[in-house]
C-alpha cells in the first residue's frame, strides 16, 4: 500500500503543496530486510511537485528517525534524518529503450518516471532513508566494542600463583631457586 501518492491531474504549473506524516507502520515494513529499525516516532514529508511541460518536478523535506545497531557494540544509534529531496518524474513513455540511451541519461541524477494518473514516491522515501546510514553506524567514535567476560579473558600472568598449570610447577621451582641465588 503506497503512502505517498500524488495525483497528476492535481499538478498545474504553479504547484502544489502535501504534508505526508510517514507512519511507524510504513517505516517499519521500508525497513524490513534491513538491519535498521524504527523508534516509534512518526517522521514527515513535505512535498512542493509542479509540472513542467510533461515532466513533474517534486521537491520535498523529509525527516525521520531510525536506529541502526553499532558495529562494534551492536548498541542501538540513533539515525535523525533530516534532508531535502528532489526528482523529476517524466512520463513511462519517455523511458529510454536502447541501452546507449540509458548510459547517457544516468548522469541525470533522480530521474524517474511515472505511469498512469499518479506519481507513488514511496520508493523514493525508502531509497533516501537508506542511503542515509552510514555503512559502519557507531554509537560513539570511541566505542570499544562489546567487553569481554573477566573468564574470558586470556590470563595476565603465565607464572601467576593462581590457576597454575602444575606441569609449570618445576619451573617455578627453578626460577625461585635463581632468584634467591642472584639475592
Ligand atoms: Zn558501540
């Protein structure tokens, strides 16, 4: 079910305004697959779309907050995401068909294109909010990562009194002989 439709008739020159909230239930399922997840709270999207010739122009605020997980702790960091977005949808018929053509127009950034009688920028909000997530998300530069267990640790002292493996047992021996030799 798309959220955030636009209807192409509504679309004259001059422009027109929407106020989409994006819901936690739409965030949670753009989220789906992916290692994030939503707060709770809802995020918005403020859109300004305005035809130009057959194309439609739409511009748009949006924000919303995310958690992703630390990559080294795997504590929850929060991801505010607060950006201007833009694309221009031109109609299906316009996509290119040649491969050749497709090369040429992929320098155009955010181009896409519409069918039928509304432009659905569903795909368009996940995209962004996910490109938004910094590969490594940390919850503080200097993370340490998660602690390891006391039991896990290697011990500090090979020849320390505690724990000792008796097969070191002579050579205790030895080096507390050579010690009091060298006293
Ligand atoms: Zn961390």
């Amino acid at each position: 079910m798309s959220a955030f439709v636009l209807q192409v008739q509504d679309l004259d020159e001059s422009g027109k305004e929407w106020n989409f909230a994006i819901g936690t239930d739409w965030l949670s399922s753009a989220l789906a697959g992916t290692e994030l997840k939503p707060t709770g709270h809802e995020g918005a999207f403020h859109v300004h779309a305005q035809r130009t010739g057959q194309d439609i122009l739409v511009q748009g605020q949006l924000s919303a907050d995310m958690l992703a997980s630390c990559a080294r702790c795997l504590a929850d960091v929060a991801i505010d995401v607060d950006l201007a977005v833009a694309a221009l949808f031109s109609p299906e018929h316009t996509r290119p068909y040649s491969s050749e053509e497709i090369e040429v127009r992929l320098d155009e950034t955010n181009r896409d294109y519409y069918g039928g009688t509304e432009i659905v920028l569903d795909p368009m909000v996940r995209e962004h909010l996910l490109l938004e997530v910094p590969m490594k998300a940390l919850c503080s530069d200097d993370c340490e990562g998660i602690p390891i267990p006391e039991r896990l640790r290697p011990p500090n002292e090979v020849f320390g009194t505690s724990a000792l493996d008796a097969r070191f047992a002579p050579l205790l021996k030895l080096k507390e002989e050579l010690t009091k030799k060298e006293e």
